[in-house]
C-alpha cells in the first residue's frame, strides 16, 4: 500500500508518499508561500532517483497546493505514480490531538472535534483542517487518517499532566499538559531498543528532541510518563524563539509595564524570545554559535542557558525514573551539533552520564551513533529521527488493521 503523509503550517505544506511494502520514499517535497499576498508559491519536487524540481506558482490556498502536489506525483517525467488511484490512505500530521484524538480515521465527528479545540491550538489547528478538508475533497474514496503528535502522551498520569491552579479550569477549559512532538519521542525510541536488541518495555529513556522547537521525555516501559512541553509548545526547552519555561508573573508584570496586549504579549513570547531574543543574532543555533565563536557575549550567554535548560530537565527527568538506561539525542540541533551533545553531557557523571568525545565529535551530521563512553553506565545515542515515516506506519497500521 501507498500512503501519502501531509504535514500542513499556516503557508507550507510538506509531503511525502511512501511504499509500505518496502519502506521507500517514493517522493518527496513541500508547498511554500500559500496564501500569501504578493508572493509567488514556491513548489519543491524531489524522487530518488531525479534532480530536485523547483518552481514558482500562485498559491491562494491549501486546495491549490495539494492539487499541484497530486500532478506532480502522477506527472509522467516527474511522477512516481500513474494515477491518484493508488494512494492507499492520507496520514494528516496533526500538532494537538486534545484529549481525544491520537491515531484516528477521519469523521465528520473528528472533524468536529478539531474544530472544537482550535482555541487551545489557534496556530497549528486550522491550517490541518483545510488540508484535511482540501484532500478529502480531491480523495474522496479513501480513508484518510490524522496522527496526533499530543498522542504519545495519553498515558501520562495525572500527576504529569494535571497543573496546580483551580482544578476548575481543567474541567471547564481543559487547561491541562498534553505534551508534543511525541511522533519523535516514539521513534527514536523504538529505533534505541532495536540497536540495543531489547524490548522497549524494559528500558528507562530519556529521549531528547532539539531544533527549533525542543522537547525531552521520559519513557518507562515504552510509556512516556512525563514530557517538558505543556498546553502548548511553548513549555520546557528554552528554543529558537520561544522562551520555554518562565515564571508566569514575568508575563503579567510586562503587559502592566508596558502596555502589551495579550497577543502582543504572545508574540514576544513565541516569536522574539528563546535563542534570537538572548543573543539578539539568530533564532538559528548555528548562526549564534558562529558568533559565539567570534567572542559575542550574548551568543555566549545564550548557548550556555540553551545547555542550563536542557542539563536541568534531563537531570529531573531522571529522578522521576529512578536511574535512565538510555540517553537519545535527535532533530535539527540533536542529530548535527557535536559540541551541544558534549556540553550539555559534560558533568554528568554523577548520573551515569558519560559520552566519548572524540567518537561524538568525529560523527558525521545526521547518522545513527552510538557515542557512549566505555566507562558510561547509561547508553548515549544519536538517532536521526523519521516523523514521516511513523505517521506512514500509523496511518497503515489503523486502515489495515
């Protein structure tokens, strides 16, 4: 069977069809610009064995995008397919599955449902919704499937999901941890107990997600019973331009100081804070670490509260485990930067903690490595991670099954 996953923002989309049978991408690419005015759309086309294709075209929506999208994979130069018939199912990656969507064949109820909860996710939620919407329109015979990155914590208990503030918001307003990027967490940590050759179930994980966006689980027994992300993204990992964790009266105090709307006040916390608003350079890891390298204070200051977060979170992550069998590392920063896994791994001994240096920094950018110390007591991974892949697997597995 051939799925095709969809990952729908608020102007992009990204795709790619895979093979279930084998495992292989078939092609891959994305939608940029969508709906944005006085801009042409940039369309990027990639199958294994062909140069990239690019181009410029009006995008007005996402209907557009994905009707594009569906010529180019039956295109007879650029295609992989010879007609739409062939697409077996539609997996929807989904940011936030509230409490009850986690792998779930689309109704007109899920529908609803998504509707119901775009006040908790008013960024990434109305974006899924039309291309949900749009393919279901273009694809109307097949089963198309949405696959919550909230879903990998529906087992946390109470205690890791619950906030101490009137229990009547949770009730009423389900304000509440839910936890993302668990599409990740998940695979990486099925793909360490393969390397290890041991079940899931008997490891204690701590699984790293670091890019843009950052976030650190804790999995026991192939259950993820705590996660640094909350309500919303914006929980935890201090990031490219989210502030993570802060004391929730910074907030108050700002907006009476200045004047700040909420949505202003939203606006500095999602997209002016984190690594562009210390350093004042990027919201990009690597450019502030080049001018880290140049003797810049605050690119400095910024990198090492980076490695503060990250050391604090992993440490009490631990705790709550009682001892960790396994650290991984994966996403953009994760699977790339040597010199972040060797500092926010430096003393950590006391834990168990202990990677080889010259092995992390000899690895080559984005590959599988195993960066163990011989004297660690706690295995060290770097996995490149596949969301992809797993929301092709979940889709499969649900409409097979």
């Amino acid at each position: 069977m051939k799925i095709l996953v969809i990952n729908a923002g608020s102007s992009s989309l990204k795709y790619q069809l895979f093979d279930m049978d084998t495992g292989a991408v078939l092609a891959k690419g994305g939608c940029e610009k969508i709906g944005v005015e006085g801009s042409l759309g940039i369309i990027t086309h990639k199958r294994p064995d062909k140069e990239k294709y690019v181009t410029n075209v009006a995008l007005p929506d996402h209907n557009t995008a994905l009707q594009i999208v569906l010529k180019l994979l039956t295109d007879p130069e650029l295609g992989v397919i010879a007609s739409v018939d062939e697409i077996g199912s539609v997996g929807h990656r989904i940011v936030h599955g509230g409490e009850k969507l986690t792998v779930n064949i689309v109704g007109e109820e899920e529908l609803k449902y998504l509707y119901s909860i775009i006040p908790i996710n008013p960024l990434h939620a109305p974006p899924a919704i039309k291309a949900i919407e749009a393919c279901q329109k273009l694809m109307p015979s097949i089963k198309h499937v949405v696959v919550a990155d909230s879903a990998f914590y529906r087992n946390m208990p109470p205690e890791s999901y619950i906030y101490p503030i009137p229990y009547e918001y949770y009730e009423t307003y389900k304000v509440r941890r839910y936890g993302f990027h668990g599409t990740s967490h998940r695979y990486v940590s099925g793909e360490a107990a393969k390397y290890l050759g041991r079940d899931l179930k008997d490891l204690k994980m701590i699984t790293c997600h670091l890019g843009n966006g950052s976030s650190i689980s804790a999995i026991r027994n192939g259950i993820c019973v705590d996660t640094t992300m909350g309500f919303t993204p914006q929980e935890g990992m201090m990031m490219g331009t989210r502030s993570g964790s802060i004391d929730p009266t910074v907030v108050t105090f700002l907006m009476k100081q200045t004047g700040m709307t909420p949505d202003q006040m939203d606006d500095v916390l999602n997209r002016k804070s984190g690594f562009l608003g210390i350093s004042g350079v990027s919201p990009d890891c690597r450019e502030v670490m080049v001018e880290e390298g140049k003797g810049d204070a605050r690119s400095h200051l910024a990198m090492q509260v980076f490695y503060h977060y990250a050391k604090k979170l992993i440490g009490a992550l631990v705790a709550e485990l009682n001892g960790v069998d396994v650290l991984v590392f994966t996403a953009g920063i994760g699977e790339n930067d040597p010199v972040v896994r060797s500092n926010i791994c430096r003393d950590m001994d006391f834990l168990g903690i202990k990677i080889d240096d010259e092995v992390n920094l000899a690895m080559k950018r984005g590959t599988f490595g195993d960066i163990t110390a011989p004297d660690s007591r706690v295995k060290v991974l770097v996995i490149p991670t596949d969301e992809e892949y797993m929301i092709a697997k979940e889709t499969y597995d649900i409409v097979t099954k």
